[in-house]
C-alpha cells in the first residue's frame, strides 16, 4: 500500500519534469541554438593569436 503512495507523488512529479525539459528544448529550437553547428566547431581551429598582434599594433 505504501509503494502506490509513493507512485501517486512520483508520476505526476516525473511528468512535470519531463514537460519542462520538453519546454525548454522547444525554446532552445525556436531561439535559434542549433541554428550554426558548424561554426562553433571550426572556431576553434582559427588561430587567435594573430589577430591579437594585430591588435596590439
């Protein structure tokens, strides 16, 4: 009796949850995250370095 006690918390809790995660993955689709997967991986490959002597001159 005690465990269906405890399910009548835990499911609408794990629903709740769920839906948030849900929520903010949508935000994340429409605030345009995933809109430029290749640029953050090739910004890493540019060197810095010479555009901040270039800078400093």
């Amino acid at each position: 009796m005690v465990l269906m006690n405890i399910l009548l918390y835990l499911i609408p809790v794990a629903l709740c949850l769920g839906l948030i995660g849900l929520l903010a993955f949508v935000w994340a689709l429409k605030s345009n995250q995933y809109d430029d997967m290749d640029g953050a991986a090739n910004r890493i490959l540019l060197d810095d370095d010479l555009d901040d002597d270039k800078k400093l001159k």
